[in-house]
C-alpha cells in the first residue's frame, strides 16, 4: 500500500522537477533575450527600445541597431545553439559516448576544407567571394564527411570503431585543408582561422529564416523519433526486439545530426562544446536521459547557452569580439572536466 | 523708284541671309562651334552616363588601378581597376535616372568615413582631412601614422573593431555614410553584405595592386576627388613625386638587394619581382637580386623559400634589408639577426656593413613612398642625407 503511495509521488516529484527546469529555462531564455537587446556597444535607452521593438519607429540609426544587427543575431544564436545541443545529444546517446559531440564525425573538419577550397578558388579566378558561396560551401563541406560516415557505418558494426573512424575523416580533411593552404598565398586564407573559430556575427533575417526552418524542422522530426531513441537507449538487441529498424534508424540519426551540425556551421562556423557541455548540463538539472523531456530541453538550453556566450563574446571586449567558440569553451570545458570527475567517482563507487 | 526699291529690298535680302546664315556658303562645312568643357570630346572609356554631360578625366601619372571623370554638376564617375564603378553625387542632388544597377552611389558631403583601409589614413592625413573619418579599423598603439593616434587619443576618431569583424553598432551610431576596405575585406564576404545591408556603401580600394609605388601614393587623388579636395591632393602629390625628376634618369648601379624577412619557422621570405619594394629598389638604382621570384597574380608580396635557396642568392648581394615588421619585429640590432640565422654572417653583405632594416612603420605611409625610394637610392650611392625609414645595422 505505501510502495502504491511511493510511485504516484515519484511521478508528481519528477513531473514537478521537470516543470521547473522548464519554467527555469524559459526565464532565463528571457532574460538573456532582454539583456542581448538592451546591451551593446551603443547605449539605448530601454523606452526606446521598447518603441523601436514594437512600433518600429525612432531614430534610424536606433531601428537599424536593434532591428537589423540585435535582433537577427539573437535569434540565430538561440536557434543554432539549439540545435547544437541536440546534435551534441543525439551523438552522445548513439556512441553512448559522452564526449560524442556535434563535429566528433569530421563535420567541422569537412566544413572548412571546402571554404579554404572555395576562398582560394574564387578569389584567385572571381577576385570575389558571396556570402552565399561561404555558407554553400560550409554546408557542402559538413554532408560531404557526413556521407563517408554514413557510407562506413554500413560496414563497421561497431559503435567505438565508427566514432575512431570519423575522428580519421576529420584528420584527414585537415591535413588536405593544411596542404591547399601551404600552396595559397597568406592574404587568400587570412580569414579562415576566425572562420573556423565560429561568429554569429553579421546575421540577416534571410539567414534567421532559413536557420529556423532548418533546425525547427529538424528538430521536429528528432522529437518524433523519441521513442525509438528511448528504446535504443537500452541497448540495441532491446531496441530491435520493439521493432526498431536498427539500420534506419542509426542512419536517420546520424543524417539528422548532421543536418543540425551542418547548419550550424554553414552559418555560424563550427562552435565547440555547446553539443558536448550543453546535453550533460540538461540531463543533470532534468536527472533523466528520458528522449521526450531531454530534446526539447536540450534544444532550449543550447539556445540559452549560446545566447549568453554570444553576449559575452560581443560585449566583453567591444568593439573587439570575441570568437564563439572562445567563451565556449570557457564555459563549457569545465562542465566536461566536472561531468568527467563525476563519472569517475560514481564508477569507483558502484 | 522702282530700282531703289528692288535696291533696298536686295540690301535686305542678303543682310537677312547673313544674319541667319552665318555668313557662309552653302557648301562650305559649317564651322566647328567654339569648343566648351562641356562639350569635349569624351575619351572612349569614359562612361555615358544618361543624363550627365562629360567634362574631363583626372590625370594621372601612376597609378593604373582607378580612373576619375567629371561630369556636369560636380558629379564624379570613378572607375576602380575590379570592375567595381562608383557615382558621386554631390550633395543636395539626386543620382541619375537610368543609373546601371551595379554602379554605387557615393552620395556627399562624404565626411564620416569608417576607413579600415590602413593604406589611405596616410594619403587622408598628408591632406590634412582626419576630420572626415569617423572610425578606423585599427586601435591607437597599432597607428604609425601620428596625427591618426592622436586623433584617437583625442576621441576624434573611434575604434570601430577589426576589418574583418567590425562593430556595426558604432558604425550606425556614428552615422557612417562611407565605409573605404582594401582587398583583405574580400575575404570576409558576410561583413560587406552587414555593412551594405545597413545602408552603408562598401568602397574597396586597390591601391595595393599599383604595379608602380608612386601610384600608390596618387590614391590621394582618387580620395581627394571624393571629399572634395582635389587641389589639396594634387598639390601634396606633386610634392612627393618631386624625387622622381631627380632619379628617373639615374643610370642603374647595377649593385643587388635582397629584401628579406626569416619566419618563426625559420623559412625565408623574400619579396616577390612584382611587388611594389622590388619595383623601388629598380626606381631608386639597384637590382632586385631574386627578380627570378615571379608570382602569377598580382596583389602577392611575400614568396616562402628556404634558407638554402635563399642563401644561395643572398650570399653575394651586395645590399641586404631586413623586413623587420609583423611576427619578425623587433630585430633592430645584428646580434638579434644573427640569431635567426648564423649563415647570414656568411654573406657578402653582411661582411661590409650593408646591412640595413626596414620597420613596419613603412607599410601604413603610402604617403610616404617617394621617401623610402630616396632611402633606397642614397644607400646605393652613398649620398648624405637623413634615412626616413631605413636603418643600418650597425
């Protein structure tokens, strides 16, 4: 009769601790909505900006500031940073590794091998490279060593052996960057260091747009795979005996994972330790790893995350910025450091 | 009576004929009319600008990168050596209708300038016109151009961040109205498109691709004709190509130099044949020593090779300079230089003391080159007289 009573209240306790970190999340991503509008390097007073964020109107200079460099920069932090963390968790529960992160499969690596390719190219033969053609190129570059992952998963079984493999396919799209680079004058690739270090710098609402509906949708198709996720949780021969098409589905996860991290990249330029810290973070506040609650979470969290790193990136130094991945890792590599920690001690203590 | 009449209504005739005729006879060709700026013939690259009347092309001397034409109502066509074009209008008027799309338009007065193109803070200050920029791409310590430090230092001129990640709330707050780049920006495409989109037009100069040093210096031109100041540019080039009546018909002395730099790993570098250092050390008598040094495009200066390439060719020129700038600075003394590399004492160069440094300094005064060309030339011929940039190892 009291075990009776137990369960009802677990489930009202975790239901409510689940509330919370919702509710917290959700705070805190309006706090660091209204403190990334408030806060620049050009002092606005706050009735002006109210009056320019609901009217539109007020000085040109004031509209522009918050219209077409705040808020597009906001909005694509918060979305990208999401979808981050998702792909940072969804890695994670595939290699049931912890440190899986978003650019473990070579992504990055891929990523900027074809922007150095694409920088050297058209501006040796166009003298001119679009920011079209960088974002292209980007995202080319991500789905590029995202197929011969997808291509070597097919043979390789095994979860350990495919993420060394994809470790490999990121060396060896840094040691072709590295010799197209040894050949192309420094001027040509001057840029490419600050690319790889990742920047929401310069967001367009173009750029918002097509960001959200790629990692909304995205994002959306993740969430409906939570069930079987949930049942590959517990292992695969579980997950298959529920009927999960192990080959469909570590194909769809790994392809969704990429699309979010190659999105991220073509955009933002890769940024570390968003997918690893942000996951872990969540799964500690929620005290679950329950897919349903966790992707939605990750995705609200990674977009705080990364709202309050680009908020520190622009403004701590301005007019310096800071890159991303910087103040990333700065926050970011000590949760790593102290899920590690934790992970030991639990083992030594089971 | 009747003779008289027909008389004065001959008279008549012929002086009427003569006051709408001009006087001239049927086939005759009629008379050129008196020629007026305005109707000068237009050269054949001279842009038809519907609705503008050409009036004339700027001279120039140098430089090959940029043309200007005048147009009636002080509007200004500039021609950039990319392919980009641009109109100024002036103030109070509008741009004309039927404008080809590509052509920017540069509307003045142009006198909050964010200059991120270091070359042309020189060419803004030899001109004593600061005031018309607003925000720069570099910070007060990083200025070897003095008036431009202290400007900053004053608050005249802000820090607008780096060209290649601008801050662009300054730039709206400081109600830019230009902002100039130089081709280190087209490597940054999505800053461009930030500025643009913000309503800022994007000027990119290329001065840096002057195959002549001096035509580098006669951008002032180009930047005087956008502010309005072309006398004031004019006269301040025509200043520093004086050197040039003096030296242009100097035989060569036939004596070698080396510019140089040693990396952090330890590779030498050495600037290309087509750069413009290996065009000053020709200009001011001497001999690029790896004139064999060729680049395909134009725009590259320095090429990496090693010490064993390098010191087969370094080992018998007679004048070296050291390239002390950037990640090499700071190597102001032999010892220091030696240190990079003890084959270097080897060098016939070395061995007589014509071993000299150039410190980085040089690559911000483009107002200035006519004076590193003197340098160059009184360390060739021994001439008296006071080193503005180079300094001799001693």
């Amino acid at each position: 009769m009291e075990e009776n009573n137990r369960i009802p209240n677990s489930n009202f306790r975790r239901r409510a601790r689940y509330e919370a970190v919702f509710i917290g999340l959700l705070l805190a991503a309006a706090v660091i909505i209204v403190l990334n509008i408030n806060i620049g390097s050009v002092p606005i007073p706050i009735r002006d900006i109210a009056r320019v964020l609901f009217t539109r109107r007020g000085d040109v200079s004031q509209v522009n500031i918050i219209w077409k460099i705040r808020m597009p920069r906001i909005l694509t932090a918060a979305l990208l940073g999401g979808a981050l963390a998702l792909s940072g968790f969804l890695l994670q529960t595939f290699f049931s590794n912890p440190i899986a992160g978003p650019f473990v499969l070579g992504i990055s690596h891929g990523a900027k091998m074809v922007v150095a390719l694409a920088m050297i190219y058209f501006l040796s033969v166009f003298g001119y490279m679009s920011s079209f053609v960088l974002v292209a190129a980007a995202f080319l570059g991500s789905m590029l060593a995202t197929g011969f992952i997808l291509l070597m998963s097919r043979r390789i079984p095994n979860m350990s052996t495919l993420l060394v493999a994809g470790i490999m396919v990121g060396y060896i799209c840094n040691a072709v960057t590295d010799f197209v680079v040894t050949f192309a004058q420094d001027s040509d690739i001057v840029n490419l260091r600050g690319w790889s270090l990742g920047s929401f710098s310069g967001m367009s609402w173009e750029n918002v747009r097509t960001a959200a509906i790629m990692t909304l949708l995205t994002a959306g198709l993740v969430f409906l795979m939570a069930k079987p996720i949930s049942a590959y949780q517990l292992g695969e021969n579980y997950a298959r005996s529920m009927g999960v098409n192990i080959k469909l589905f570590r194909f769809a996860l790994i392809m969704l994972s990429s699309v979010l991290s190659a999105t991220v990249t073509a955009f933002a330029g890769p940024i570390s330790f968003v997918g690893i810290a942000v996951p872990h973070l969540i799964k500690r506040f929620l005290n679950t790893s329950r897919p349903i609650v966790v992707i939605p979470a990750c995705f609200l969290g990674g977009g705080v995350f990364c709202m309050m790193c680009d908020l520190i990136a622009r403004t701590a130094f301005a007019p310096l910025e800071l890159n991303i991945s910087t103040v990333t890792s700065v926050f970011g590599a000590p949760v790593v450091i102290v899920m590690m920690l934790k992970r030991q001690k639990e083992r030594s203590h089971g | 009576m009747r003779r008289t009449i027909a008389l004065i209504l001959a008279l008549t005739a012929i002086f009427s004929f003569a006051g709408c005729g001009g006087g001239k006879a049927p086939d005759e060709p009629a008379p050129a009319p008196a020629e007026t700026p305005a109707e000068a013939a237009a050269p054949a690259d001279a842009p038809a600008i519907p609705g503008l009347t050409y009036v004339s092309a700027m001279e120039k001397r140098y430089a090959v990168q940029f043309d200007v034409y005048y147009y009636e109502g002080g509007y200004k066509y500039l021609a950039i050596g990319d392919g980009n074009d641009y109109l100024i209008v002036p103030e109070g008027k509008d741009a004309p209708q039927g404008l080809d799309s590509s052509v920017k338009v540069l509307r003045q007065p142009l006198d909050r300038i964010y200059l991120a193109a270091t070359a042309g803070m020189s060419l803004f200050d030899a001109m004593d016109s600061l005031d018309v920029i607003a925000l720069t791409s570099l910070n007060a310590p990083d200025w070897t151009v003095e008036n431009a430090a202290a400007a900053m230092e004053r608050g005249e001129i802000l820090f607008g961040g780096k060209y290649s990640e601008p801050d662009y709330e300054l730039l709206m707050d400081a109600d830019v109205d230009l902002a100039i780049e130089n081709t280190m920006i087209l490597h940054s495409p999505k800053v461009i498109d930030m500025i643009e989109r913000l309503g800022v037009p994007v000027f990119i100069e290329y001065s840096s691709y002057e195959p002549h040093p001096l035509g580098r210096t006669e951008w002032i031109k180009l930047f005087g004709a956008m502010i309005d100041r072309e006398e004031q540019a004019e006269a301040v080039f025509n200043e520093k190509v004086k050197i040039m009546d003096k030296i242009e018909s100097f035989p060569n002395t036939g004596k070698t130099v080396a510019v140089f730099l040693i990396d952090t790993s330890g590779k030498a570098q050495v600037r290309s044949s087509d750069d413009y250092i290996s065009r000053i050390i020709e200009i001011a008598g001497g001999r690029n020593a790896f004139s064999y040094v060729t680049v395909e495009d134009s725009g590259r200066t320095n090429v990496n090779m090693t010490m064993e390439e390098f010191y087969a060719t370094a080992v018998d020129v007679d004048y070296l300079i050291y390239n002390a700038s950037g990640y090499s600075g700071g190597v102001d003394s032999l010892e220091k230089l030696l240190e990079k590399s003890e084959l270097l004492a080897d060098c016939k160069a070395v061995k007589e003391g014509n071993i000299w440094w150039i410190g980085g300094e040089t690559y911000q005064r483009a107002d200035k080159l006519s004076d590193l060309i003197a340098d160059v030339h009184r360390m060739l011929t021994g001439e008296a007289g006071e080193m503005t940039f180079l300094h001799k190892y001693q």
